[in-house]
C-alpha cells in the first residue's frame, strides 16, 4: 500500500509540520492518533515529496524535542530509512547530519537508521559525506565514533590522519593525483594542516580551484582556519582570483 500522499500546503501538512518544528510532542501524537498513517505520511506532489522525518531533519535542525518528535514519528509507523523523493535520495541521518543536529543523529541511529545509507546530495555518498562536504564538524565526529567509514577526502577533512595514512602502504598503489589533491582541499576545508601538509607531502596542489570555485586558501580563509591559513600562505599559495 503506497504512504499518503498530502499536499505541502494543506491544513494537515501545515498542522503537523508546525507541531513537528515547536517540538509539540503531545500536539504531534494527537494527529497521529487522529490520522491513521499519518506518520508514514509524504508531504509534496507526485514528483518532489518528502516525509515527516525530513520535516523534523530539515534545514537549520535543532528543532525543539528534536529527538521525542523523531521517536513518537517512528513508534507511529514512520520509516527511519525512507528517502527523499525527487532531485536527490537522501533519508532523514542525511539531513540531520547536514544540520549538525548531534541529538536526532542519535536518536535515527539508535531507531534503526543505516549509518552507511547511500545517497547524499554529495556524489550519492552516506550521511558523513554530507558532514563533510557541508563543514558540520560535530556532526561528522559523531557519525566516526558510531562506526562510520570514511573515504580518502572525508578522512582528509575530519583530520583523521591515521585514515588518510592508510591510503597511502607501501604495498598498494597510492591514490590517483586527483584524489590525493581533492583531499588536500578538503583538509584545509577542515582546518587540519597536519593532514594537508601530510598530503602536500604525496603531490597535493595547494593551488587547485575545487569546490565553490574556492582554492585550499579560499577554503581556510572561508573556514577562519588561521593556522591553516598561514601555513598556505607561507607556502605561497593563492587564492582562486590570484590566479585570473
């Protein structure tokens, strides 16, 4: 049986989203009492919808009784892996993980969630992709101590050296010159100039215009990594309208 399909601008959607954003736990379980499959419930139209655990993971996060809203949701029916429907697949840990929002990270996690669901808006990856990607430290922390894999840019961006390192044996190939210089922004992304330097070391380009049109300087400097930062420029390298 497929989920109900409710238009984002119903009086049902509007109830429910702003129970589901005040953290009304009590309001919430009323219309999901009231409204049988609800909780299962998909907001939108045919093409582009979403659940009401997308509402609760939604940008910013950090909705009050973030994580009481995720449990009544789920003990009511709601699917903890369901997944965005249109542009993109990703499923409420994405979301959560995209807003830095630790607690109902948890809360999914400890409910059942896959920590290594594909399908974030960042090349289809897991949830701390989108950690990365999006400088939510907290959150891409948090997802490393529940078990999280990591790839050789993640790794790079959390500062997890030993990670990175392991890339790098004697006994296999080393990354492509591509991948090693992708980590390298993203290390200076994360503040970390021991990896950076680390990847530098191996071939990195400390001067290559990666994501947002941003060299590895762009990136410290948008970061307010002064340690980084100096570093880059000691070494002197530029930003991406230096090199116009």
């Amino acid at each position: 049986m497929s989920a109900m399909l409710i238009g984002a601008h119903e009086p049902l959607a509007v109830d429910v989203t702003v129970a589901i954003r005040s953290g009304d736990v009590r309001g919430l379980q009323a219309l999901l009492a009231a409204h049988p499959g609800l909780a299962a419930a998909r907001l939108g139209d045919e093409l582009v919808n979403r659940t009401l655990l997308h509402v609760a993971t939604d940008w910013p996060g950090h909705f009050p009784n973030g994580p009481a809203v995720v449990a009544a949701l789920v003990a009511a029916g709601a699917d903890v892996g369901a997944r965005f429907a249109g542009p993109h697949a990703e499923t409420p840990l994405h979301w959560a993980a995209s807003c830095d929002d630790v607690a109902v990270l948890d809360t999914l996690l400890d409910l059942g969630a896959d920590i290594e669901v594909d399908g974030s808006v960042i090349a289809g990856g897991t949830a701390i992709a989108d950690a990365v990607a999006f400088g939510q430290w907290r959150a891409g922390r948090r997802l490393l101590e529940r078990g999280a894999r990591t790839t050789l840019w993640q790794a790079a961006g959390l500062g997890e050296l030993d990670r990175v390192a392991a890339y790098f044996t004697p006994d296999a190939p080393p990354p492509p010159a591509a991948d090693v210089t992708e980590a390298l922004w993203c290390a200076c992304h994360g503040g970390q100039q021991r990896t950076a330097a680390y990847l530098r070391e191996r071939g990195g380009d400390i001067d290559w215009v990666g994501y947002d049109e941003l060299t590895p300087l762009d990136a410290a400097v948008r970061g307010e990594h002064e340690e980084v930062t100096a570093w880059l420029r000691g070494l002197g390298a530029r930003s991406a309208r230096e090199r116009i």
